[in-house]
C-alpha cells in the first residue's frame, strides 16, 4: 500500500472514532494528545491493523504510573524505556487509550440561543 493511501486509511479512522488527525514534521499522519503534556505523545499507524501509541514524560516515576495505566487498557509493549515508550492496541481497545491521552476530539453542543448568538457575532450585527 501507497504512503497516500496508509495516510487515508489512518485519516478514516481518526474520523471514524473522532479522533485529532495531523501531519507530523516528517509528513507523516498522527493523532496529537490535546493536553500536550509532552509534545511527543501521539497515537500512530502501525500498518497492520494496529495502533501505536508513543508516550514521553519527564520522570520514571511519571512514565511508569501511565505505561501501568495503557497496559490495564490492553496495551502491549513495544518499546520500553526510562521515561518514554512504544504501545500497540487494537481498534477495539482504542477510545478507551485515545480518551486517557486526550487525542478525543472535544464535542461541543449549544442551545439554540447560543446558535444564535454565534450567528449573529460572526455576521457582524450587533444585538439590542
């Protein structure tokens, strides 16, 4: 499969679970956390049916409480290091990993006098 195509496919399924979808500095498609706790956090396509997730913290102590959390998640290690790891998981196991590192899309919803609020502050008319 073409690098288009991998990146479309992963593009469908951050749709698909409403997930944050960019570019990474190397062209490549990731879904970036929304806290930025670190700015390396990301979830990535691992092109087997999986997804990668890659953690960084700034402490052991930190890595290990979070590596701990996506293991009881169904993560698996792919890489393991003092403050920074590699996971895989499965899309069934994804919203659950995605929600814990806030690559979840926010969901906003107004009443309809917010709407029309809105709507009138991006029209430009002032309200009397």
């Amino acid at each position: 499969m073409g690098k288009r195509k991998q990146a479309q496919s992963f593009r469908s399924m951050c749709e698909k679970f409403n997930l944050r979808y960019k570019r990474n500095d190397a062209g490549e498609p990731i879904s970036p956390t929304r806290r930025r706790v670190n700015s390396r956090d990301h979830l990535y396509d691992l092109q087997d049916g999986r997804v990668g997730v890659s953690i960084t913290r700034d402490t052991p102590r930190q890595y290990t409480f979070v590596k701990n959390k996506l293991i009881r998640l169904g993560c698996i290690i792919l890489q393991d290091g003092d403050t920074e790891g590699n996971f895989a998981v499965t899309e069934e196991n994804l919203i659950p990993v995605a929600s814990q590192l806030s690559c979840i899309k926010k969901k906003r919803s107004f009443t309809p006098d917010q709407r029309a609020a809105i709507r009138e502050w991006l029209l430009g008319k002032k309200k009397e």
